[in-house]
C-alpha cells in the first residue's frame, strides 16, 4: 500500500490520466455520435447512464485483463506457413484483431451512410434506436476502445489502485464534456464524418497492436506487422483537423467570392437597363 504514495507512483497517476483523455477523446467523439441516434428527449441521459455503466465495467475489465493477459501471455497458437503468414497468437492478439476490426466495420458502415442521405437530420429509411439500444452500443464500444488505454496504461504500470483512479477521473471528465462535445457536432454536421475517420485509424492502430502482442511477432505475406507508433497516431489526427480547418476556411473563401461575384453581376445589369432611360 506504501507504494500508492511514493512520488514515482504519483508522476505515473499524472502520466495515466493524461494518457486516458487523449486516449478517451475518439470514445468520447463517439459517444456523441452514437447518442443523436436516440430520441432526443433522452439523447443527454442516454450519454450519462451509457458513460456510467461503461466506467464501472471497465474498472472491472481492467481487472480481469490484468489477470488475463499475465495468464495468457504464452502464444496458444503458432502460424507457420512461411510466405503466407508466420507468428504466435495470444490473448492479446484476439483482442486487438477483433476490436480493431469492430471498429473499422463501424467506421465505414456510418460513413457509407452518411454518403446516402441528403439531411442527416430527417432520415426517412432510418428509424431512431432506443435509448436501451444505444446505451448498450455506448457501453460495447467503450469497452473496445479500452482495450487500447488499457493496455498502454499496463506499459506505465501494473498498479491497480493507480491505473482504476485514472479510469475514474477519464470518466468524469467524459461526463462533464459530452453534453458539450454531442451539442457542438450536432450544430456542425461535418465534424461527425471527422470523428468517424478518427474512428477508423484508431482500428487500424489495434490491428497494428496485434503484430507484436505475441512472441514470435506476426508476419503477413513476409511483412512484419508493425504497431503505428503514437506519434505518427496522433499526426495523422492532427493532419485530418487540419485539413478540415483549411478546407472549412477555404469553402468560406469560395463563397464571399461568389457572392462578391454575384452582387457584381447584378449592379451591372441594373446599370446596364438604366442606361438607355438616361
């Protein structure tokens, strides 16, 4: 219990919190995301009950992968079909392949659908789920995406107490922000497609997990499956904003042009018709 206090366990609760809201802010995009799909009289409940549930499961998830992961660190399976695919299987690996792809399956389906509707807000083929469904969507995600926080967390330390006080304070930090973060993407629909492709790179970022969560590393077809490092993660996010800033700016551009353009055209019509009357 002495080591909770030592200032090497407290500059890691610093570390572990940070690391859960960067982490946790895709989650929280899509929290938000996901909520618009209820009724709107329960869409600012359905986030708080949906974040509730999910920080106490995770809390427990925490503690059953802890035990997990140190019983189920030997691979249970080994490839070896050289030229095709190589490398040993574990818990881990399981994890990070199916998640990852759960995610990336849902990137694309709510992207595709947006592609196929005029007005995101009055959807005629689309019914509103229930609140109960989209709680229960908001809790199964956010168990996906903890699998990532979780296992980097597990890198700085394997302290339980330190590692469920960080879930906690990433949890309250999702309560008091998703109001605000669901209320800013439903008044600037694009940002939602920006969330969704944050969405999609954090899955291909667990497949990439999955390569080195085993001893021997997998390979695929002679290639290493490589993790993408956190700093090329967060580039390509910071790429992505900003191409959405400058596109956003540049669309605002084009338009004061046009409209510039148009008052032209018309004073010089009416120039041109008062003209002759002169």
């Amino acid at each position: 219990m002495d080591e909770l206090f030592t200032l090497t366990s407290l500059l890691n609760l610093g570390v572990l919190i940070f690391l859960q809201a960067v982490l946790g802010f895709d989650n929280l995009l899509y929290i938000s995301i996901e909520s618009q799909r209820a009724p709107a009289a329960d869409q600012a409940r359905v986030r708080r009950t949906g974040i509730l549930i999910a920080i106490g499961l995770r809390i427990v998830l925490l503690f059953a992968m802890i035990q997990l992961i140190e019983a189920l660190a030997e691979p249970f399976y080994v490839f070896a079909i050289p030229g095709i695919i190589e490398g040993g299987v574990n818990f881990s690996t399981v994890i990070f392949v199916f998640g990852g792809a759960f995610l990336m399956y849902t990137a694309v389906k709510e992207i595709n659908h947006l592609l196929k509707i005029e007005d995101p807000e009055h959807t005629e083929g689309r019914e509103p789920k229930s609140a109960t469904a989209v709680i229960a969507m908001i809790v199964l995600m956010n168990l996906i995406f903890s699998f990532d926080s979780i296992l980097s967390a597990l890198a700085i330390t394997d302290l339980f107490p330190l590692l469920a006080i960080a879930i906690i304070a990433s949890g309250v930090g999702m309560l008091l922000l998703a109001d605000t973060v669901s209320s800013f993407i439903r008044n600037n629909r694009k940002y939602e497609v920006l969330g969704l492709f944050i969405l999609l790179i954090v899955g291909v970022v667990l497949l990439g997990e999955s390569g080195h969560a085993a001893e021997p590393h997998l390979h695929l077809f002679g290639y290493a499956v490589e993790p993408m490092s956190k700093a090329t993660f967060y580039f390509s996010i910071a790429v992505l904003v900003a191409v959405d800033i400058l596109q956003t700016g540049y669309q605002k551009k084009l338009a004061r042009l046009r409209e510039r353009e148009a008052a032209e055209q018309v004073a010089a019509k009416a120039a041109a018709g008062a003209s002759p009357a002169e």
